[in-house]
C-alpha cells in the first residue's frame, strides 16, 4: 500500500475513534438513567420507563461492540502498511492504545450498569418490586421510597456500628486507667524502698537469718537421723 492508504485509512480510524468517543458518552447516559429508571417514575410509566431504557442500553451496547472491532480491523491494516520510522511506529502504537482505552471504557460501563440492575432487583425483592405494585400495601410506593428503605437500614446499621466503637473506646479507657494506677503504686513501692534503706536492709537481714536457721535444723535433724539408724543396726 501506498502512503496515500495510510492517509486514508487513518482518516477512517480517527473519524471512527470520534464516533465511538460520542456513543461512549451516551451509552454512560443510557446506562445510568436505565438501571435509576431515569426521573420518579409515575402510575402509568413506572413499568415502561425501565424497559425502554434497557432495549437502547442493549442496542448501544451492540453498536458499540461492533464499532470497536472495526476499530480493531482498521489498526490491523494500518499494521499491514509497510511504512517504517519512529513516528509511523508511534501513531500506529497511540491507535492501539485509544482503542484499548475505548474497551476498557466500554466494559466499565456494562460492569456499573450491572452492578445498578443487581441493587435494583435486590430492593425489588424485599417486596418493593414490579410484582407487588399492585398489592393495596405497597402500591403507593415508588423507588424513591425503596431508596428511603434502604437508607433507614443503612442508618440501623451505622447506629450498631457507633455502639460498639463507643463499648470498646470506653473499654480501653478503664485498661488504661487501671494501668495508671499500677504505675502509681509500682512508683510508690519504689519511693518507699528508696526513702527507708534501713527497712530494706533489715528485712534482706531477716531473710538471711531465717535461712542460716533452717540449714542448722535441717544438720542437727540429719546428725540425729544417722545416730538412730547407727543404734538401730548396733
């Protein structure tokens, strides 16, 4: 090929790479409105609007697929081209990376959408869903009302959180308290033992005595011992 067919071919990536810029911006659009059903839905369109939103997200959703593999085509023949240099290296490498961009785009959007529909059938299966519209008890509610539901629990569940984190603050307030006061007797202890030597010695005193005592007891009870066990065989 010619670089007359690069310059085309190009012209078709770049002109491809804006309309897939644009359909990314409004597949995000779509996405959100569908899984939020878009405004507070009303008695007539609540069952519709979701619908609809859902059949343009999945028809976005196919156009773009199929814009990015002919995205993915163009880049290979622009690879095919036998130019060489740096800068066609570095235009060809920018076009691959726009179009990994643009994938990369296009799955988070699905994925977030998905995670939207999944919350939004959670909250319609605790009874707030299409099924039950038209039961006397729920039919006056609408997702706004689901939402409320579902902070009301998220409030519940911040409020039990608070009580433990208050239960084990004052916990470690009563460790640490009863750790000052074994401090304050330790120092104290050590304050009496420092201010009376005399008591400290006397008492290590008294212990070496006490020992000195035992050890002549314990001779005296060993020297009778021996003599009745000399009598005895004698």
């Amino acid at each position: 090929m010619s670089e007359t067919d690069w310059d085309t071919i190009r012209k078709q990536a770049r002109h491809l790479e804006n309309d897939i810029d644009m359909k990314l911006i409004a597949f995000n659009k779509v996405g959100v409105g569908a899984a939020s059903g878009g405004s507070l839905p009303t008695a007539n369109s609540s069952d519709t609007s979701p619908l609809l939103g859902d059949h343009v997200f999945e028809s976005l959703s196919l156009e773009i697929e199929q814009m990015l593999d002919k995205l993915s085509n163009i880049n290979e023949k622009m690879s095919e081209i036998p130019n060489s240099g740096a800068a066609v290296m570095h235009v060809l490498q920018r076009h691959r990376e726009i179009l990994h961009g643009y994938r990369q785009e296009y799955l988070k959007i699905q994925a977030n959408h998905t995670t939207r529909m999944e919350r939004e059938e959670l909250l319609r299966g605790s009874g707030l869903g299409p099924s039950s519209v038209g039961s006397p008890s729920t039919s006056g509610l609408s997702r706004r009302d689901m939402y409320l539901k579902e902070n009301t629990h998220l409030q519940s569940s911040s409020s039990l959180v608070n009580d433990q984190i208050s239960i084990a603050m004052e916990t470690k307030e009563h460790l640490t308290s009863q750790r000052q006061h074994l401090k304050r007797f330790q120092t104290r202890m050590h304050d009496i033992s420092n201010r009376f030597p005399l008591i400290s010695s006397l008492i290590q005193r008294i212990n070496i005595r006490k020992r000195r005592e035992s050890l002549i007891i314990g001779g005296v009870i060993a020297f009778c011992t021996i003599l009745l066990l000399l009598y005895a065989f004698h």
